[in-house]
C-alpha cells in the first residue's frame, strides 16, 4: 500500500503538470481558496463544498467539527450516530441526493455509513422542518448531497479528473481516491472511487483503540440527460462499505462482566443508494416538475464461531411534485411514498434448524405542500402540512393502518437593518418507526397495538449583523411522544417520550480573506421524565450538556496559502441517570480537542493542492461526549485517537 500511495502521489503531480502547461487563462483561478462560513439562515445548518474543502473531512465528526449543536458518538465510522439538537437521527427525515434512508440496523452500528468524500454539501434543518422534508421528520431533517459534475469541472472545460493521496500517521492510514468526468451535448458523467486501509489506531494516552483498523471502500457514478428544452434525466448510484474487525460490541471499547464473548468480530456494513431524477431547468410559469424514484439498501453480515447474522434495512421511495412560482415567492406541491422493510437472517452452523427469520414492514403514501412567500421587503414566511397514510406489517403478519396530519409554519422578520428576528414550531406525525432489525423476534406478540409515534417543535431566535460582524441567539425545543423503544424479550410495543431542549449563541467576523467564528450550544435530553441515558437512548437520544466551538481560517491570496484551526471543548456533565439502579450515573468528563492544517497551492501549478493537517494537536485522551455507555462503571467506552499528522496531495486536471 506505501507504494501505491507514492505511485498516486507521482501521478498526481504528473497530471497536474499536463493540465498546467496547457491550460487557459480561464482555468487558473484556484490559487485561491474560497472561505465560507455557514451560519447565514435562522433554523437551517448548511455545510457548503467550500466548508467541506476546507475541513477535509474523513468521517461525521470532522464533517460536523464547528457545529455546537451537532455530536457525533464513537471514534469508528462503522459505528458513528449523529445527534441533532440532542436528538437521534433516526428521528429524523434523512436523505442522500433525495432519497430516503431506512438505516435502523443494529444499535452497535452506525445509523448512516456515509463517506464526506462523496458529498458536495449537507442542510440540516434541526425541530422545524418543511413538509416537503418527506414523512418522519419528527425532529428536523438531514439532507446530503453528492457531488455533480458541474461542481468539479474546471471552468472552460468538458472533461477532467482528480487524483488524491494521503496519508495519516496515527495507524498508518493511506488512502487513494480517483475521479473521471465530462459533458458534451447535454451528456453528463462522473465516476469516483476511493480506498482507505490502516492499522489499529492509538488514543491520547497511547493506548491502541481496540478495533480501529481503516478498511473503507467507497464509490459514486452518475449519468445525466439535459435536452436544450430543459428536461433532465439524471440517474446516480452510491455505495459505501466497511469491512473490518471491530470491538465485539462495535460502539463500546469493553464490557466488564455479563456473558463472555470474544474481543473483536468482523463487521461487513455495506450501504447502497440508487436514485433517478427527472426535472424540468427551463420552467415555464406554474409549471416546474420533480419526479424522483429511489431505492436505498444498508446491508450488515456479521460472522462468528458458530453463527451468522445478516441484517437488511432497505427503502423503496419517490415523489411527484411540482413548484409553482408566484411573484412574492413559491408553493411546493406534491405525493410522496415509501415502502421500507427491516429483516434478520440469524444462523445457527451446528444447527440449521436453529436459525430464525424475522421482518417488519412499513409502507406510507403522504400529499403534502409548502408555500415560501416573501411577504413584505422585511417579513418572510414559510408554512406548509402534509397527511400520511401508513400500513405497518409486523413479524408475524401482525397489521395495522394509520393516518395523521403534520403542520409546520416558520417565518423572519427584519427589525432593523441589522437586526433580524425568528420563529418557526411544527407538529409533526410520523406513523409507526420499524424495529431495529437484530432485535427482531418472531414470538413478538403485538396484540397490545403500538401508538403512531409524534413530536412538537418549537424554536426562537435572533440575529445581529453588521459590517462583517454577527452574533446570533437561539432557543429551541422538541418532545417526541410514543417513540419506539422494542426490545427482544420485552416485546414489540414498547415506548419512551422523550424531550431535547436547550440553547445556541454564536458570534464571528467575516473578511475578504478569512473568517473568526465562536459557537455555543446547551442542550438538556430526558426520557420518560429522567436525565437521558446511553442505553435507553439508542436510538433516541443522549446526554449532550454543554459544547463550545471555535473555527478560524485565513488566505494568503499572493502566496497561495491558507491556514487554519477548530477547536471543540466540551464540558464536564453531571446530569446523567443509570437506569440500572434508577440514580444518578457517573459524570462524563470535560475534553478539549483541537486541529489545525495549512493549505498550499502554488502559482505557477493552480491544479495542484498540498494539505498539511494536525488532528488533536495536544494529544488530548478523551471519548466523544455522545459516544455510547460513559455513565456506567462496567462500561470502558470508545476512546477518540490521539495526535495525528496527515498529509494529501490532490491534482486536478
């Protein structure tokens, strides 16, 4: 692998230099990188491609590092959970390039394997969330999209490619990743692959992190059809696997005591997304069509001794809808639906008679609409609801059909030239979550029925700006009542309400060339009236506190450099429960951890970026506060890894 690393780095350069000696003047504007910072909209968080090419991110917590109200548990991608305003993202409505995502695979593993490779951009939509979001969105929605030709074609061109290698010193990472793309008469097509493979990883102490192998495969294809009229066809495909040894419980370091089991296993995840899409670029008046087919698979065979588990999650989903412009704004319009299963394979080697087979299913057509109307020069308003009609199957033929209404309204009002104030609360209706698939027990007896599950939302805020300058406040809230909680052996029925609340306060300046941002969130989590835990939490949420972010960055325009830090520092939390005695359970511990890199691209070569990047640049130990099992004593969490220096090298031509 060492030389296939100093092979792509070779070809790298070599490319670039082609493409330098022959390029046009049109093409050598990238001895500068733009920075953008994402805190311009009152309820929406927004990671743009430039946020993503300047944080250069490997996994969930690099992609979310400034974000005070974002927490990403566990330090392996295969096992990461993304937390919201406190709350799971399997609360949430969360889609890739459109199409929905049904991940509630195994509570060990991650709830959306996704590489930060692949992506151009992410928009969060944390409580509130629009009805065009699609079904589900109990607490908000997650949307990610991936990259399109048209973002990484150099201008003046139809056809071009990156090389990119790199190498992390803490467990020896290397990765590859290679691009071909192009257009020519309305034709387009991009092709992306990446590798990544290392050893095991060492915390802050120094201390090996059990399980912490790279072994990543990731890839993007996209092909699309843009008629001089307007129509376009696009059809993408995604896939992402991870195939390693983890900890036997690939979330958790150890547990003390309880059944014995082995150290490690082989966890083989591997998620796939297929999405076709047709819109109109050219609209004409009122008409201004979506239409959206898409079917999203996350697969997870685990092997051991004498058994295998094999556990499929999947979504077959679409929309029609169409956009109707007015003057003062626009109305989204349209049906939406989803098909998704969750199913267990379990096998017994020495026993085939010994397996079990279990799946539930869930299918939903929802009609929904969304007016975003510019009422005044200082007043905007978006509103909008939507009806859901669910048919829910369960392990054992066990049916059951609901219905239920959502509504959303959200609005700004400009108080001042520099002041502006917002709101926005939703109720939202999201029929019956399916079950973990490896819980699944086909004994299940649903005869005491499930309640749809439901959330309210509520958030506030104002935002001050002012030559460069802003700062910004913001309260919010969510309680989910009846949300899913099954277990194997305490049945199918079982429910939890839970509640995230809290606070974020932010401030910054802005210049040509850089950006100083500081970001503060407070978020207070409870279940069934108690401090949240880990273990009830799967799935629902966790205990967050307090979390302070800070991101700075600058560019040197004449030299072509930029350099810049994060830092997140988390603060010590007491407010934790341990449902095992019904008291208070140990606090988590305060960590400080901060990166730093510098960016190089050099006049005379501006299709050839050199990164330097220090990750936790003063060795701190620490575990992620929404990282699984810190408030028991028989639990040894996830450690985060220590130091790292990484270096890449990426050509484009």
């Amino acid at each position: 692998m060492h030389r296939n690393f100093v092979v792509l780095l070779a070809a790298s350069a070599s490319l670039f230099s082609l493409s330098a000696n022959a390029q046009d003047d049109d093409t050598t504007q990238l001895n500068r990188i733009v920075i953008h910072t994402t805190e311009d909209s009152s309820n929406t968080v927004d990671v743009t491609d430039a946020d993503i090419e300047r944080l250069n991110p490997a996994d969930l917590q690099d992609l979310f590092a400034s974000e005070p109200s974002i927490s990403v548990g566990s330090s392996l991608p295969v096992s990461q959970k993304l937390y919201v305003q406190g709350v799971e993202e399997t609360n949430l409505s969360v889609s890739i390039d459109g199409s929905r995502q049904n991940n509630k695979i195994f509570h060990h593993n991650a709830t959306t394997l996704i590489d930060p490779a692949l992506l151009k951009a992410v928009s969060i939509d944390p409580g509130v969330a629009p009805a065009d979001a699609g079904p589900g969105a109990l607490a908000g929605a997650v949307s990610y999209e991936t990259m399109d030709v048209q973002d990484v074609l150099l201008p003046g061109r139809q056809f071009g490619g990156f090389l990119k290698g790199e190498y992390d010193s803490n467990g020896d990472i290397f990765t590859g990743s290679a691009a071909a793309y192009g257009q020519s008469q309305g034709f387009e097509a991009l092709g992306f692959l990446k590798y990544a493979d290392g050893g095991l990883r060492t915390d802050g102490d120094g201390n090996l992190i059990l399980g912490s192998e790279t072994g990543l495969l990731s890839g993007l294809g996209k092909l699309a059809y843009e008629a001089p009229t307007g129509h376009r066809f696009e059809l993408s495909y995604e896939h992402v696997k991870d195939d390693n040894v983890r900890p036997y419980r690939a979330n958790i370091g150890l547990i003390t005591g309880g059944r014995p089991v082995p150290p490690t296993r082989v966890y083989d995840l591997t998620r796939q997304n297929i999405v076709f899409t047709y819109t109109n670029e050219m609209p004409e008046g009122w008409w201004d069509p979506k239409i959206q087919l898409a079917y999203s698979v996350t697969d997870l065979d685990i092997p051991e001794t004498d058994t295998r588990s094999r556990g499929t999650t999947d979504s077959f989903n679409g929309k029609i809808e169409n956009r109707f412009a007015l003057d003062k704004g626009s109305v989204v319009a349209g049906i939406d639906f989803y098909n998704d299963s969750a199913s267990l394979d379990y096998e017994t080697f020495s026993d085939p008679s010994g397996g079990l087979q279990g799946e539930e299913k869930a299918a939903n057509i929802g009609v929904y609409s969304q007016a975003r109307l510019d009422l005044t020069e200082r007043m905007r308003l978006s509103f909008g609801g939507r009806a859901d009609f669910q048919r829910f199957e369960g392990v054992n033929g066990y049916k059951d059909n609901n219905a239920g209404l959502s509504g959303n309204i959200s609005g700004e009002f400009d108080v001042t030239s520099f002041l502006t104030a917002s709101a926005g609360i939703s109720r939202v209706w999201a029929g019956i979550p399916l079950a973990e698939n490896f819980i699944l027990n086909p004994a299940w007896d649903y005869s005491q029925g499930i309640d749809p599950v439901t959330a309210n939302n509520v958030f506030a805020g104002l935002r001050a700006e002012h030559e460069g300058f802003w700062v910004e406040g913001k309260i919010f809230r969510t309680d989910i009542d009846n949300a899913r909680a099954p277990s194997y052996r305490g049945g199918p029925h079982l429910q939890h309400d839970l509640r995230s609340q809290g606070y974020e306060l932010g401030a910054g300046y802005r210049w040509d060339d850089g950006f100083l941002r500081i970001g503060y969130a407070d978020i207070d989590t409870e279940i069934d009236g108690n401090p949240a835990d880990t273990y009830t939490g799967n799935y629902l949420t966790t205990p967050i506190g307090q979390n302070i972010t800070l991101e700075a960055a600058h560019t040197f325009a004449d030299w072509g450099l930029t350099v810049g830090a994060n830092a997140r520092f988390v603060l010590e939390e007491t407010d934790t429960y341990n449902p095992d005695t019904g008291g208070r359970g140990a606090p988590f511990p305060s960590y400080e951890v901060v990166n730093a890199f510098v960016e190089y691209v050099p006049d005379a070569m501006p299709h050839l970026t050199l990164r330097g990047e220090v990750n936790n640049l003063f060795d701190a130990a620490y575990v992620s506060r929404a990282t699984y099992g810190q408030e028991f004593a028989n639990v040894a969490p996830l450690q985060e890894p220590g130091r790292s220096f990484k270096l890449s090298l990426t050509g484009r031509f």
